[in-house]
C-alpha cells in the first residue's frame, strides 16, 4: 500500500513539475535571471509548494507515525551549519548554469531531453563522490 501511494505522489509530482515549467530549463533560467528578462512566476509555484509544506509540516511534526503506519523520520537539525550552507551553494550553482534541480530534471529525462541526461548523469556522479567521500571519513574516524 506504500508503495501504491509513494508512485502516485511521485506521479502527482511529476505532473506539477511540468505544468508549472519546472521540467523547462528555459523557464527556469528566466526566473533566475533577475537583472535581464525576468519571468517571476515560478515565485508563485515556490510560494505554494512553501504554503504546503509549511501545513504538512506542522501537522507531521504532532505525530510519531504516518497515516500510512510508517515511522516518520522528521530532520534532527536545528539549524545551517557549514556542510547545508556548502551544499546550498553548489545547488544554486548548479541550478543557475543548468536550469535542473534533481526532481524537474528526473522528470525532464522521462520526457527525453538530452540536457537533462547529462545532468542526471553528473549528478549520480556528484552523489557517488559525495558517498565515497562520507565513508571515508567515517572510517577514518571510527579507525581514530
């Protein structure tokens, strides 16, 4: 039953994504560009998705399982430190030269884009290091 409710959030998802033109690099890119041709509607697909998550949120935070029955799993972090400041960077910049952030560009290679290949390809890739670096440490501190 998870799973059956995990593929139709996924297909809801992806089907936002492309209604709003977050699977469009183009749009993307042209939200980004504040200082050019700016094209502000993508603040408001980010407006609602805040709105949402802000609701679902809260009501998560008052439970200790899903309505599914599964254990929720909310952030333990209570604030930025080096390594999400770091990470955000790098999203940004990644953002900005490619106009993909992971989910639209998951949905943008099922619609067969060739750019979104590449970026999915890299960022599988970054993911990869990233693991292999994180093992690497744990290790050598564990070995400490």
């Amino acid at each position: 039953m998870a799973n059956l409710f995990a593929l139709l959030a996924g297909a809801l998802l992806g089907i936002g994504l492309i209604v709003s033109g977050m699977a469009n690099p183009a749009k993307v890119l042209g939200f980004l560009d504040v200082s050019g041709a700016w094209d502000p509607s993508l603040a408001f697909v980010m407006g609602g998705a805040i709105l949402v998550g802000a609701f679902a949120f809260t009501f998560a935070r008052k439970r200790t399982v899903s309505l599914l029955g599964l254990q929720m799993r909310m952030p333990a972090a209570t604030g930025p430190d080096q390594r999400l400041v770091a990470g955000s960077l790098l999203f940004g910049i990644g953002w900005g030269i490619a106009g993909f952030c992971p989910g639209p560009a998951l949905v943008a290679l099922g619609m067969g884009e060739q750019k979104a290949m590449v970026f999915v390809a890299a960022m599988l890739l970054g993911m990869g290091l990233f693991e292999l670096l994180e093992r690497r440490d744990v290790n050598r501190t564990a070995t400490a």
